[in-house]
C-alpha cells in the first residue's frame, strides 16, 4: 500500500508552483487532494493531471482570505473523500517594498492572504478532525524571510507570524491527535521570480544565501512525509528544506549572556557599554551555532 493511501487533504494555492507540486506528489503517493486556487483553470489543471495519472483529485475555486471559504474546503473534501486528515495552507501572496516604499494594499493583501488565510484554515480543519476524532496534520508555510530580508519586511513578517502561530497552537493541540507544523522551502516559482532581483542584496546582507533555487518538486516528499504516519513524533516544529539541505528552524530564543541585577538607566547603559553591545545578534537568515539541549 502507498505511504499516504489513507490520507484526503486540502492544499491551498495549489493551481501552480510549489502548491501543484505538493498536490501531485501526494496524490502520486495515494492521497486524495482537494486542490483550491483563486484561478479556475489552474485548479482544475492541477486536478485533472493527478486524475490522468491514476490519481483522486477535485478543484475548488475559493479565496482563503474569506474567512468562512475554509469551511466550504474542508466540507468539500469530507463529501467528497469521506474525511479530510490532512490540510496544507500553502496559498500565499509576496509584496516587495522597502519601509519608506511599502504600500497599505500591499500590506494588508499579505496578511490577508498569508496570515488571516492560514488561521482561517487551521481553525476550520482543526475543528472537522477534532469532532471527527481523526488523527490529522496541518501544515502552515513560513519562509527564510521570517527572519528579515531586504524589501521584504512585510512579507517576511507575515511569515513570522505565521511561524509564531504555529508554535502556539503545537501548543494547544499538544493532548490531541492532531500535529500541526510549518515548513519553509525554497524553490524556483513565479513567486520567487519576482524576487530575483533582490537576490544579490540578500546575498550581501545575510550569512544564508542562494545562486540558484531548486524546482519546486525538491520541496514536496517534505510536505508528503508530514502527512504521513510515519511523521507521528513531529509536531510545533519549523522544517527548512533548501535544496540538499533538510532542518530544523529554531524557535525564538533567549540569548546569552543573561545579566542580572537591579536596572536602572545607569546600569542598563553600562551592561550594554561593558557587555551587551558585543553580543547583539546578526541581522538575517543564518545558523545555530549548536542544537539546543535538554538537562538530564
């Protein structure tokens, strides 16, 4: 039997790009997709090649930004699959702008998209698997950008968010059957081709960095192993998948050295005067310097 026979999921924006990818690797691998895309004939594409390939497969046009649309996806797939124990909240939307650039429908059509779409399709998810008491995943979608780049501040920052909600509700759903994880690929899309030209910046600006993207098929076994059952251990965590590389994204941390005392503004100047203004932490994307460990 294939690893994901068992598995009916939703995967939002996913008419073309990393989206397509997911939906016909997962399908390959013997997941029913319910494929969503604002675009008709893009969803449709989508379903009919996983549906040519032996594959079960229906479109569904639909705006995540509509709060009440992630209700009508996860219905769908349940009537037409019998269950949903998987939904993958890839839709998303990128708007270059440095700060002095930056424009409000930008911003705001990012954390409609990105962040709103994202809760609005956990929620509506979480609740059908929890009443259904099914064992299901959902996977959220972050970036590298989360940890600033150049231009992207507002993208970035809807990334953060969304990492930062997937860390919370780990938390929450921690005594349930349900995992709930974000990845952060990276790939070769129209999306990403309208940062190339902020490529070279990034390059300068932070220690991780790229020549070239990999294609967008690179990033979906991730995306599939979660789904599976094999998976059953992962939960709350941030996947980086970048080319050859394949990890973990840290959460938030409390860095070292911590100082103690009695603060006033004279002891606050002083411990940055005499420590803390060597230790600020560098700007961007970059690496722990050592998996974090737990006392025995």
């Amino acid at each position: 039997m294939k690893p994901l026979s068992n598995k009916t999921v939703v995967i939002t924006g996913s008419g073309g790009g990393l989206g397509a990818a997911y939906a016909r690797h997962v399908a390959s691998l013997g997941a029913a997709v319910v494929v969503n895309d604002i675009n008709p004939l893009a969803a449709e594409r989508t379903a009919a090649e996983i549906r040519s390939a032996g594959g079960r497969a229906i479109s569904l046009v639909g705006d995540v930004s509509d709060w009440h649309f992630a209700a009508t996806l996860v219905r769908s797939c349940v009537e037409a699959f019998g269950s949903i124990t998987g939904f993958v909240n890839n839709a998303g939307v990128l708007r270059h702008g440095r700060i002095e650039d930056l424009k409000a429908d930008d911003l705001r059509r990012m954390v409609e998209i990105n962040i709103l779409g994202t809760a609005a399709g956990t929620q509506a998810a979480v609740k059908e698997m929890l009443s259904a008491g099914v064992a299901g995943t959902v996977i959220n979608v972050a970036s590298g950008s989360q940890a600033g780049d150049i231009a992207l501040g507002g993208y970035g920052g809807t990334k953060a968010a969304i990492a930062s909600m997937t860390f919370s509700w780990a938390m929450e759903l921690k005594d349930t059957p349900i995992r709930i994880n974000a990845i952060s690929p990276l790939a070769e899309t129209a999306m990403a081709a309208q940062n190339a030209g902020f490529m070279a910046v990034q390059a300068a600006n932070r220690e991780v960095h790229y020549s070239s993207l990999p294609s967008a098929e690179n990033n979906a076994p991730l995306v599939a192993y979660l789904l599976s059952d094999d998976s059953r251990s992962v939960h709350g965590q941030v996947i980086r998948i970048a080319g050859q590389q394949l990890s973990f994204v840290t959460h938030p941390l409390i860095a070292a050295p911590v100082l103690s005392g009695d603060w006033d503004f004279g002891s606050i100047r002083d411990a940055f005067a005499t420590t803390l203004n060597h230790c600020q932490q560098p700007l961007g994307l970059g690496f722990a310097a050592a998996a974090p460990t737990t006392d025995a």
